[in-house]
C-alpha cells in the first residue's frame, strides 16, 4: 500500500469535520392563528398565503415521518401539510387523513401532488387519480393540487390536467393549483431551465401556489422568482432551506477500508485529495467562527429564509419531536448580525461545495450527459433528509448515466462550467457512493 494511501488513516483520525452542501432554505402583518398550543415549541407567526386567502405558518409541514410526529407539529400550530400521490406509495396521504380527523379541517392547508413524466394521459385519469388522493386523505377537497415537480414547461399547459382541475374546482374537490420545481431534464431539453419553468407557471396565471428551493445559496435565482411571485399574489412554499450539514464525506468508508487493509477505488482516490482540502478548509471554518457543530448554521439558513416575507412558509421534513422543538422555536425569529456573518464567511469559504439545485451549466458542459443536478439532488436526499430508500431508489431509475470511470479522467467539463465553482466531481464521488452502495 502506497504512503499516501497509509496517511490517509492519520488524517480521516484528526479530520473531525468535513461539509458539504446538498443544495440549500422584513416581515408581513402577522396573527397567531388557529389557537396554537403556548410554550417554546409553538408557532409564532402567520402570513398571507398570496391570493389563497389562508393565513399559513411560517413553518410547515413537508412529507410526514410519522404520524405522532404530524400531530405534534398541528398541535403546535402548524397549519399547511405537504405530500404527494408517490410519497410513501400513498400512505403519506393515508397517515395524513387519519391525523386530521382530530382537527377543524376549515383550518388546515393540504397540498399534495400528481407527478408524471412526461404528460398526464387523460382528463378521466387525472381526475380518478385526484378522487383516489381524496380517498387517503379522507377529506372532501384539497387545497392545491400541484404538478410534482415539473421539468419543462409544456407540462404546466397539459390540456388534460387542466381540464380535470377544471372539472375538480367545479366540484369542490381542488380549491387551487400548483407546481413544484427542481429544475429541468437537461438531457432531454436544452432549452429551460428551473428559473424559465418557473417563471412561465407564474406567467400562466392559473396556479396560485409555488414550491421551490430557497436558501442562502442560490438566494440570486430564487428572489427574483420570490419577487415575480409577489407581485403576481402567487403563494409560495420553500424547500431545501438547510443545504449545509457537517459529516464525514468518505471517512467512514475509507477508515473501514483502512482497517480491512482494502484500498480505495479508482473513482474514490481520484477525488480523495479534494475532498481531504474540503475537510481542513472546514475544520479552518469552524474554528475561526468557534462554532461547534452544524446546529448554528442550520440555524442560521433557517432564519435566512424565515426573515424573508415573500417566502410565505418553509417545509421541514420533522423526523422525531426533538425536529419539533428545534425548528419550531425559530418561528418568528429573524436573520441575527451573527447569523450574517457565519453565512456570509461560510459562502466565501465553503460556496464551493454546495450545488445550486436548479442550475444546469454543469450538465450543459458534460460530454457524458450525465444528469449531474438530479445525482447531487438525490444525494441530498440520502445524506441530509435521510431519506435513503426513497434516493437510491430514484438514482436506480435513472436510465441516464451516472457516474462512472467516465469521471475518473474526465478534465473536469462540469466544474469548468459552473459558474459557482463547484466541487462537482467529489460531490459526485460521495453520492457515486451513497446511492450505489459500493462495498
């Protein structure tokens, strides 16, 4: 075993922090609503959900774990509720319909979803799909329906889901329309962009409600979104808000290999000397700014958005009650002198590993056509929502390629192109690992 191969094993031993970012998420007249619970742990502050009429919570709540977790985020206030027809194969919904029975349905705010591909088939089938969330939501209308993530903008004009909305809105069953948005397919279409979709749902003017990634990274493409959407009245939901979090990248992998006296592979090594830099400047980081661990920052990106009032309410995927308490005790607050400072030096010094989810420069420059944006989204999902079954299971559809030794001695097209400097390739290296499960 080569020398540098041996000092990898002192250096994983005194690296104790390493960062990336998975792609990232002054206030309005405001009341508290729906008769929160008091104590730490409760909503603070209610906004005017553009057009809709509602007055939403600054905080809300995105995809459920459990449904002890959702009673207690509505117990605490929380009044918006996100899922979607594939999450959780529609025990979302279902776990959603058995906990808002306890609760005044006039004063809660379901949004769900329909996704599809490439066009919705017909105007009966979006309409049976609509019903049969209905059914597992046990209610007798939802308040947005959304196009899951949408990927081009021909999507936002399908005849057949707009004539079953159409339909549905006569009949009381949909109240208003929306869209999320993580950016294109660029493989498939080279012409749009996330900020091009998005912009044409707002031109459009039949949804009232946007879901998008905001948070101190790519604030430059999401505000100027934010802003068409506030001059339109279009409400708006905020996703990735915390594209920051502190772990060991490879370390754990590479130690175990270490011990096993097995050695990195190709693609591994190639990129190892990057992300050993990305480790000391992290360790650099947090020591001249003495923060701890990732708490501060999240933190700090969290009242990034929340001081921001037309980003109406940001999602947060509560996983456990202690998630309940931690983030709802920053509802209400606002970005601190601090707050700005640590942001501020964190993207001066670590911007570059954190993908803007929504840009395609990186994919436009790839001769590999690989889906670089989706990878890296994924790969969020795995190592930050720890939503691990739901990435891996995206990346394996994936029928584009993903990375490979196509990478390995690659001059590095995609990091060319971006204009935010990005690390992609050892980002890549890390969700190659993640979603592959490479042993």
């Amino acid at each position: 075993m080569s020398s540098s191969r041996i000092n990898r094993r002192n250096f994983l031993r005194n690296a104790t922090l390493g960062t990336v970012g998975a792609g990232i998420a002054t206030t309005g007249s405001l009341t508290a609503a729906n008769n929160p619970v008091p104590g730490p742990a409760s909503i603070k502050e209610y906004r005017k959900f553009g057009k809709t009429g509602f007055r939403v919570s600054d905080i809300s709540c995105g995809a459920p774990s459990n449904e002890a977790v959702l009673r207690a985020c509505l117990k605490s206030g929380i009044n918006l509720i996100d899922t979607g027809e594939v999450y959780m194969n529609g025990n979302s919904e279902r776990m959603i319909g058995r906990a808002i029975q306890d609760y005044d349905r006039s004063k809660l705010f379901i949004n769900t979803k329909l996704y599809t591909e490439t066009s919705f088939p017909s105007k009966k089938e979006v309409i049976e799909r609509t019903n049969q969330a209905l059914e597992r939501l046990q209610t007798d209308y939802v308040d947005c329906m959304q196009i899951h993530s949408a990927e081009n903008s021909a999507i936002l004009k399908d005849e057949a889901f707009h004539d079953g909305m159409e339909q549905l809105k006569k009949e009381g069953k949909v109240r208003h329309l929306g869209v999320s948005c993580h950016g294109n397919n660029w493989a498939y279409n080279t012409d749009e962009n996330l900020e091009k979709i998005l912009m044409t749902a707002i031109d459009d003017g039949r949804f009232d409600v946007i879901l998008l990634a905001y948070n101190f990274v790519n604030a430059g493409m999401a505000e100027e979104i934010l802003e068409a959407c506030e001059k339109k009245g279009i409400a708006t939901m905020i996703m990735k808000s915390n594209p920051v979090h502190i772990f060991g990248l490879l370390d754990s992998r590479m130690e175990k290999m270490e011990e096993q006296g097995k050695e990195a592979d190709d693609f591994m090594q190639a990129y190892y000397d990057k992300y050993r830099l990305m480790n000391e400047q992290a360790k650099t980081f947090f020591s001249d700014y003495g923060i701890k661990d990732d708490a501060e920052i999240k933190k700090a990106a969290s009242r990034y958005v929340l001081s921001n009032p037309k980003a109406h309410t940001t999602l947060w995927d509560f996983q456990s009650f202690n998630d309940v308490e931690e983030m709802l005790a920053l509802s209400g607050q606002k970005l601190e002198s601090r707050d700005k400072l640590v942001l501020n030096a964190y993207n001066k010094h670590l911007g570059h590993t954190a993908c803007r989810i929504g840009c395609n420069d990186c994919e436009a420059a790839c001769p590999e056509n690989i889906p670089v944006n989706k990878i890296l989204r994924y790969n969020y999902y795995f190592s930050v929502k720890k939503q691990e079954k739901r990435a891996m299971t995206k990346y394996a559809k994936l029928s584009m390629n993903k990375p490979s030794e196509a990478c390995i001695d690659c001059v590095g097209y995609c990091e060319k192109a971006c204009k935010y400097g990005v690390w992609t390739r050892p980002l890549l290296a890390s969700a190659r690992h993640n979603l592959e499960l490479i042993v």
